[in-house]
C-alpha cells in the first residue's frame, strides 16, 4: 500500500479515538446541497435531446440552484454549465465511480471536525472557516473565500475505486487512493488565515489579478508545511520526491524565473494542463521548503507561523532557505 495512503488511514484511525483530546471545534456552516443538485442534473440529462438541452439542465438544476458559497466557487473558478456538458461527456467511466464516493461526505464531519481542533490548538489567532463541497469541472481541489472552504468534491475524494482512465497525468497524480479530505481541509484552511497584501504588489494584484511569482508559492507552501507539521498530510506530496532530487536546480530555474519575469506564474503554479516533462505545481514544493526552514530556524514556533501567516513577510520567510539572493 502506498505510503500516501496508509497515512491517510492513519490519520482516520486517529480521528475516531482522539478528536476528544484536541476539544471540539467551533460551529460552522457545513453545506453539502450543492452535491444533490449535481446529481439529480446529471441524472436529468439522459432526457435530454440536443447539446443546448444539456447545457440548459445543467443551468436550470445546478448552476441556477447554487448555495451561496458555490456561487462564490462558480465566480473564483469561472465555471458555467457548458463547461460541465463538457467535463461529463469527456469522462462517463469517471463520473460514474466517483457518484458513489460523494454521497458519503455527511460521514467525513469527525475527521473534518478533528483537522479543525488540531489547526485551533496550533495556530495563533485561529478563525473558524464555514466548509462547502460542491462538484467543480476536474479544475480545481479546493479554493477559498474570506471565511469559507470551498472544495472540489470530485478531486478530493477520489479513491482506488474511481476510473481515472480518461482523466489527464496531472489529475491522476493528485487524486489519491483514498479520499484526501482531511489534507485539502487543512490546507484551505490555512489560506483562510493568511493576511495583509505587501503593498509593492498592489499594483500588480489590480493588473493581473495575482500576488509576485515568489509571494505565491509562499502562500502556497506555507499552507502545505502547516498541514504537514500539524495534521501529517500533504496535499501535494507526490512532487516531493522530484523536489528533493532537483532542489538545486530548482532553486536556479526560480531564481532565473523571478528576475526575468517576477509576476508570471505559468511555470510553478496552477499549471497541470501545461507541463514539460516535469510535474506540476512545483511551487508549491519550493514554498514548502522555504517555509520548513524558516519554521525550523525559529527558535519562537508560534511567532514563526504569525510570520509565515503574514502575505507581506514572504521574503523573511523566503530568505532562511538559502536558496535564492533577494533583492
């Protein structure tokens, strides 16, 4: 059995026996209408006769019948109904095994629940995020608004039951044998604690609608080191090993990357359509390890995750790895 996997079980064992010792957490809105408005449209669309039937089912019991945190995911992922005739047609074998999987989310309250009360033990100034799981279209596992969990149900709980044979590299390397709830929960949370925008940046965040190459796969990497230390899972563990293997010249195709084009992020970030023989999303690794070594550097724990937590301390945080000269 996959390491991945018998971390993942780990961690359930543990919920179900200790989530007592870690107290209880907060009331939160916890919205799972959106998974049975996904499925009485899809099951709707066997009546229908031509493409724009489709499109209109999906509008008319889906899209038009969102929650208002999935209105706030269709809005962040720009998703629309013909999108989704697309994303169902292209992959029947897929939609079908994964049905069984996203019926059971009710199930995964504890687990969720106990990810919430570790992330409260251990981080200073914690909030209670609300938690929607909703059907994205295979784009995205999990976004955020200001104090809501949005997750992309169809991602996060693929297991060994799921046919992923019609899916592409990158979906099937960061859908995992068993359901990676806990992971994607405790990352998102993380973001929904992330503070303060450098104000340098804001010109660029009004133009591209992006915080610096840098400053992202911070963020990025920040959420994945929390989740490591705290809960001992990663969402984006199967790059690790590449990384490690290729820190170095990881470092210098960074390094090269920031000067010459400091706010592009095709090359390190959200790119798992447009990779080159490399995996994707490596940003994600180089954040993580820019912010284990601050972590690990810092004789103060709780004021180093104050300070990874802060958008604007990105090359604090950045400098402790060595990896990269600053400017």
């Amino acid at each position: 059995m996959p390491l991945k996997s018998i971390k993942v079980i780990f961690f359930i064992v543990v919920c179900c026996f200790s989530t007592s010792s870690f107290g209880k957490s907060k009331p939160y809105a916890f919205i799972t209408s959106d998974i049975d408005h996904f499925w009485e449209a899809y099951d709707s669309l066997a009546y229908a006769q031509t493409y724009t039937d489709s499109v209109d089912v999906i509008q008319r019991l889906y899209i038009d019948r969102a929650s208002a945190a999935f209105q706030d995911f269709i809005d962040k992922r720009a998703l629309n109904a013909k999108r989704y005739v697309q994303v169902i047609h292209a992959c029947p074998k897929f939609w079908q095994s994964i049905r069984a999987n996203t019926n059971l989310i009710e199930t995964l309250k504890p687990q969720i629940d106990s990810v919430f009360a570790r992330l409260e033990k251990n981080i200073p100034g914690y909030k209670q995020p609300d938690v929607c799981f909703a059907i994205g279209c295979l784009n995205t596992g999990g976004t955020t608004t200001k104090n809501t969990l949005l997750i992309g149900s169809e991602i996060v709980l693929a297991d060994y039951t799921t046919d992923k044979s019609e899916l592409n590299d990158w979906l099937r390397s960061v859908m995992d044998s068993v359901p990676n709830v806990p992971g994607y929960i405790g990352h998102e949370t993380v973001h929904t604690l992330q503070t303060g925008i450098p104000f340098w940046e804001l010109p660029s965040l009004i133009r591209n609608k992006s915080l610096s190459l840098l400053n992202m796969s911070i963020l990025e990497g920040v959420a994945d080191f929390i989740t490591v230390e705290f809960l001992d899972m990663n969402i984006n563990d199967q790059i690790h090993s590449y990384g490690d293997a290729h820190y170095d010249s990881l470092c210098i195709a960074l390094q090269q990357d920031i000067d010459a084009a400091p706010f592009a992020l095709d090359n390190w970030l959200y790119n798992g359509s447009q990779t080159n023989g490399v995996p994707a999303d490596l940003g994600y690794y180089m954040g993580y390890r820019f912010a284990k070594a601050y972590y690990d550097s810092s004789s103060n724990k709780k004021k180093a995750i104050r300070v990874m937590l802060k958008r604007g301390q990105y090359k604090k945080v950045a400098a402790a790895s060595n990896c990269l000269q600053l400017h």
